[in-house]
C-alpha cells in the first residue's frame, strides 16, 4: 500500500481500539510516496510488522524493481532484470556512484514493452558495495524528490501542468498567461488541496453566478480527470505576484507523527 494509506489504517485502529495482532501481518510493503523514518516505527508500532519500502515506476514493473531488505540499508535494484544509471539532469552526463542525480533504468527481461535509458525523473543515488544481507546487486537511496514538480495526493501522481491545461480548457487559452497555484496543506492521514486562479480579461465576468460557474467547473474536472478533491477559488489580478517568482505548486503537508521529507515549494 502506499505510505498514506497505511498511515490511514493505523489512525483508525488507535481510534477504534482495533487489535493489530489480529491481522497476524507478516510485513507491510509501502510503495509510490514519500516518505520517513518517523512513518516507518508507527506503522510498525501499531501494526507489529516490519516495513519495507518498495520502488518501481508504472512503465516499467509497478514496486517491482526495487526492494528493501532486513537491513534497510537502501533498496536493492533486481540487476538480473534491470540496468540502472544515474545521470546529471541538466546534462544528461553519466556521475560516480554515491553521488546524487536522475536515476535512469533499462529493461533487459521485458519483451513486449521493453524500455532503453528510460528517465524515472526520481532524484537518488547507487552504491555498488556488498549489502550486510549479503547480496551484491546495485542499491539505491530512497526517492526524496524528483526533477519535475510532481506532488502525490489521495494516492494519485499529478503533475502541475495536467492541472493547468484542465484549467485552460475551462477558461480558454487566451491573453494575457494564466496565473495559478496549487497549494496542499495537512499531513499523511488528512490533506486539503487548494486551487487559486489569477482572474483576467480572458474569462472575467461582472456576475458572481458566472465565476463560481468557472469554479465549479474547474473544481469538478480537477476531480473526473485526476481524482483530486480540490477546492478551487478566483482571485483578483496580482494575487499570486509571488507566484510567479517561486512557482506554481506548494507542498506544506506535514508528518502526523514526527518529521517527514521536505516538502517542494
């Protein structure tokens, strides 16, 4: 499950004095997000199974291409089905092992669908040491960012520019540029995401039916196209000044138990 949803599980059977024990689980597998050490011992804490971080991008073989082991000393690449690299993403040149950058995965077992040098656009790092397990395959430092604005919410990967074109098909791709930002605030269990939108002479109307029309509009596609349950507000020109100088998304969530990764902002 991912980090979010177990996280979930464990805040319902404090509050409804569930026994864990019961589950009788052997281990929990924790995939497709962010997340810290912190998260880790409450789920183990409360639900009496080991935690493993898992990593595999849907392209290639979903939490299938690496794994952590007892010693959670990084996740080991399965080098029998995959070649990984670790690339500059400015450059695109290849950097020395430990050292941080874009990591690059090829595909050598699949047939049907193989991929080459594909970019993950996940940031982390490869060490080739024998691991205290005792395997030799490649690890890798858990995901801590990546090269886009990507943000995980509810579950779901999206990404700032699926926001802004559902955006621009519901006011229209006038002049002058679209002014937005996104904005997700709260913690591991609870979220709240916010779309603000700098009015302009392009979708502007003097009627207050019209524009909460827009916002609704917008509000309900953010939620039939990506499944993101968003609230969404028009704002007057200038509003998100700072907007434009720091980017477009904002990722305030905060750990619910402890210190979690650093958000993007």
């Amino acid at each position: 499950t991912t980090p979010q949803n177990a996280l979930r599980l464990v805040s319902h059977l404090v509050q409804h004095q569930g026994h864990a024990k019961a589950l009788m689980l052997r281990a929990c597998l924790v995939v497709g997000q962010y997340w810290s050490e912190s998260v880790r011992h409450k789920i183990e804490e409360i639900l009496y199974a080991p935690v493993f971080d898992c990593y595999g991008p849907s392209e290639l073989i979903p939490s299938g291409v690496a794994a952590e082991c007892d010693r959670h000393q990084g996740l080991h690449i399965y080098e029998d089905h995959f070649i990984p690299e670790i690339i500059d993403p400015e450059t695109g040149g290849p950097l020395p092992p430990g050292e941080s950058g874009e990591l690059v995965i090829s595909s050598i077992t699949k047939e049907a669908f193989p991929l080459i040098r594909y970019r993950t656009g996940d940031i982390t790092s490869l060490t080739y040491d024998r691991c205290a397990c005792g395997s030799a395959f490649a690890r890798m430092e858990r995901i801590s960012q990546r090269t886009d604005d990507m943000l995980f919410i509810g579950g779901v990967n999206v990404f700032p520019s699926q926001v802004e074109q559902i955006i621009k098909e519901a006011v229209g791709n006038g002049s002058p540029p679209l002014v937005y930002q996104l904005m997700v605030e709260g913690d591991d269990i609870r979220e709240t995401v916010e779309v603000l939108i700098e009015v302009n002479d392009t979708f502007f109307s003097d009627t207050l039916r019209a524009m909460r029309e827009i916002e609704a509009k917008i509000q309900g596609d953010l939620f039939d196209v990506l499944g993101v349950n968003a609230k969404v507000r028009l704002v007057e020109p200038g509003a998100l000044a700072e907007t434009r100088k720091y980017g477009c998304v904002g990722d305030r969530r905060e750990s619910a138990f402890g210190s979690a990764p650093g958000g993007s902002e």
